[in-house]
C-alpha cells in the first residue's frame, strides 16, 4: 500500500516536472538551425533543472543511415550540448507504436481505411473542381447509424486518426501567441500505412507522451503539424505540452539558408576554425535576447533563460557577428588548447616545428587578431617556415646606413639575458648609438627573421625565436 502511494507521489511530480526534447531527423549533417534549437530546449532544461531528452527520428530509412545519425551526436558532442536521456532512436519503439495504434482503434479514436490510393485522389479531384480543400471524404470513418462499405478482400487498409469534425484548436505557442486552426481544415491523417508502420505525426505524439515532454520547443515549419499532434494527443488521454515554435534563420540575403551556398552544418563551423563557445553564443543571439548583452557564457545563458525574449520574427545569419564573437572566445581560450587546435592546420601548410618556439607561447602573441583557428594557424606560420625576404625589400630596408646598426644588435644578441625588457633595452640603445628611427631596424630585422615586413612586436617576435635562431638568421649579415 505504502509503496504505490510512493509510487503515484513521484509519477506525478515527473509530469509537472520541465522536460524538452531535440527530436532531428537525421539528415547527413546537423542543421545550424537545429543546433540553435536544441540550445534553446537544453538551456530551458537547464534553466529550471529539468531534463533534456534526444530522441532520433530516423523512421525515413532512407536518410537515417549510421553516419547520419553520429552526424548529429558529433555535432551535439562538439557543442557540448549534453542530454539527460536518451537517445532515443523511433525505429526501435515500433512494437510501442503499434500498441498504441491498437488500442485507439479498440477505443475508436482511429479505423482503418480500405480507400485506395486512386479513389483517394479521384475524392480530391472532385473537392477541388468545386473550389473544396481537399480532404479525405471520410468512408470508411464509423459513424453512429452508419453503414459500412463491404471490406475488400484485396487490399490491405490503412490506419485512420478520427479527427474532431468541429472545433478549433487553439494554444497558446511561447514564441508567437495564441495560434487558433479550425478542425474542418484538418484530414482524418492517416497514421499508419498498409503495412502496418506508423507516420510521422502521430510517432512524435506518442513520443513527446511516453517521454513525459513538458515544452516543445521547435522551428516554425512544425507549426501545421502542431493541430495535429495535440489531437492526437486529446485522443490518447495525455497531458498536453507546451508549445514554442522558433522562427528560422535566414541568410545574409534574407533569403532561406541553403546547404549549397551556406555553412548550414555546425560541423562546417569546426572545419572553418570556430570555438563551439562561440558558434553557441552567436546561436543564442538569433532569436533570443537578454538586454543587450551580446557575449555570454552557458552558464549564464542557463540562468537567464526562460523562454521570454524570443523573437517571433527571422533572424538573419550574420557571418561578421560570428566573426567577432569568435575572436572574443579565441582571446579567452587556453593557449595550449589553441595550440592543439592548430597544429594539424599548420602540419599541413608544411609548418618546420623542429627548433621552433613554442606553439602556445605563439598562440599567446597572435591570438588577439585571429577571428577564426585557421587565421591563427596562418598568422602562427610566421614562426615555422624558412624565412625567403623578397631581394628588392631587402634591399630597400637593409641599407649601408643600417647594417652596421644591425650588425651591432646581432653582435650583443650573442650575451645579453633573453629576456624581454633586456631584448627591447637592447634596442632602444643601438637606435640611439645610431641615431635611427624604430622602423629603420624593425623592417630589415622582421625581413631577416620573417621574410615578412609585417609581424607583432619585433622584440616579442625575437624573443620568441631564442637566441640561437636569432644568431643563425643575423648570420647573413656577417658576410
Ligand atoms: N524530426 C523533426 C525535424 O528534424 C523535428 C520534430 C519535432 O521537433 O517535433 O525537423
């Protein structure tokens, strides 16, 4: 007796408890669009200290293949968007379906059709040349007093969803307010085909009830399918969720984003040298909004998000905003996990690692500029390849008025302490014993060095290479 008290107690504080869901569909990548989604159900989660659940819709075999499928654990893996449960994968809840499918047709919320596919579309040819919504005519719904057709032998029947014939239904949807559609411009849908398997609607009905889905946050091409479920869901007894249905996000034309001419995957944003950081803060900003902050950690997107704020308009992506934002996430990483990141860029841009400073302490000087880990493996090449001064820039910089000054700085090069302030103070003083200006020995030096004219700080770049590459590139200047 006790213990199924216990048991009722806690069944029923899970139901109220906030729970959401990122249900894709598997498609080969995982969507921008959807990464933003599934950020806004984690944050939510995580805001009220609920659970985030993943389910993988993979019922279109076609497209949900195992790779597809890690496709989107990698990308939820590298964002670190972590769910609580899960993941549940549709294909093998089929025995749970069919149960379900049962036990509507026992209580009459569903029937099976025996209309084939041709008389279906004869009954639509016919609503339509008089100006009707298509819809199924409804011959095989049982009615109170009505005669059934005879049931064809042949043919395998389809399962019908009984849909109300009057009525609206109407919720209140968390991003764009109360959303009313008339049950007359819903079709009795079928859910389930000849053979037996259940459609798509009605499997995330189920679903979002068996897995107790408190808030279904999603992208606004769920919004017709919406009427649907909660019918569905009327017709099953269950706990109605919440509903928020986030705008999409638009190209930098204002145009829908396309796989040919946008990075639509986040794992594209990982070839492309962003942090996840920032790929997920730039996420939060399409759509959602706290003040006017712009940079802000998860933690903090946690505790501020509460589903108010959400724009009910597109956003657009704005690649120079990312940019940006990413710049901020480099400035703040580890060096050394920059360094990681850009190592095997620079392995294949033939970076020379033997003898050369130390990535990290590298990392340290360039990452200020750096929007993105492959601008920074390119600025970081400055150190790891032979240096080639262009003959006429040499030339041009490395003057008879400046060598003996050069040749001097190389010479105390050899016993001054390696170390910064030494190193500029060495500098200061053959300026001045040479009455010349900075750039007049920067240039030559950065060339010698380098082979750049441009480079950070020519002491933190000398200091940085050690005295003995230092010695060995000043050596030219011997002869
Ligand atoms: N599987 C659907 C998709 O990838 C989402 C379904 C839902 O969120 O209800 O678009």
């Amino acid at each position: 007796m006790t213990t199924t008290t216990l048991v009722s107690v806690s069944a029923s504080k899970k139901n109220t408890a906030i729970r959401t869901r990122f249900a894709p569909s598997p498609t080969g990548y995982l969507h921008v669009g959807g990464a933003r989604t599934a950020l806004f159900s984690w944050a939510f989660a995580r805001h009220h200290g609920g659970t985030f659940v993943l389910r993988i819709e993979d019922t279109d075999l076609e497209r949900s293949t195992p790779e597809a499928v890690q496709a989107i654990l990698d990308g939820m893996s590298w964002l670190g968007l972590a769910h609580d449960e899960g993941p549940f994968y549709q294909m093998r809840r089929m025995d749970r379906y069919r149960e379900v499918l049962a036990q509507m047709l026992e209580q009459g919320t569903a029937y099976h059709c025996y209309s084939s596919t041709e008389e279906v579309e004869a009954m639509r040819e016919k609503q339509r040349a008089i100006g009707e919504k298509p819809r199924y005519d409804g011959t095989w719904r049982p009615e109170e007093g009505k005669q059934l057709p005879p049931l064809p032998s042949d043919r395998k029947p389809v399962i019908r969803f009984r849909n109300p014939l009057d009525g609206d239904v109407t919720w209140h949807d968390l991003v764009k307010g109360e959303i009313t559609i008339s049950n007359r411009e819903l079709d009795d849908l079928v859910i389930a085909r000849p053979d037996g398997t259940p459609t798509y609607n009605f499997c995330v009905a189920v679903d979002d009830w068996d897995m107790k889905i408190s808030h279904v946050i999603r992208g606004d091409d769920h919004v017709n399918n919406t009427p649907r479920q909660i019918n569905i869901l009327n017709a099953l007894g269950a706990t109605l969720p919440e509903y928020g249905h986030v705008p999409m996000i638009l190209g930098v034309d204002g145009q829908k984003l396309s796989k040919r001419r946008d990075a639509v995957s986040v794992m594209d944003y990982l070839d492309k040298g962003y942090l996840p950081e920032a790929l997920l803060n730039y996420l939060a900003r399409l759509g959602w909004s706290h003040g006017d902050d712009e940079v802000f950690s998860m933690e903090q997107m946690c505790a501020w998000f509460d589903l108010s704020h959400l724009s009910s308009s597109p956003s657009q992506f704005n690649p120079e905003k990312l940019g940006w934002i990413n710049n901020h996430y480099i400035k703040a990483a580890d060096n050394q996990r920059l360094a990681d990141l850009v190592h095997p860029e620079m392995q294949k841009q033939g970076a020379i690692f033997d003898g050369a400073p130390d990535l990290a302490s590298v990392i340290d000087l360039m990452k200020e500029r750096a929007n993105t880990t492959l601008e920074l493996a390119q600025a970081a090449m400055l150190f790891y390849r032979y240096p080639q001064p262009d003959a006429a820039l040499l030339r041009q910089h490395l003057t008879d008025l400046v060598r003996p000054a050069l040749q001097a700085y190389a010479q105390a090069c050899e016993t001054i302490v390696w170390e910064k302030a030494a190193i500029s103070a060495l500098m200061k003083q053959v300026l001045a014993q040479h009455s010349l200006k900075m750039p007049q020995l920067a240039m030559p030096l950065r060339l010698l060095l380098t082979g750049q004219v441009q480079t950070p700080s020519i002491d933190a770049v000398v200091e940085l290479f050690g005295r003995e590459t230092v010695l060995q590139r000043l050596a030219v200047l011997k002869d």
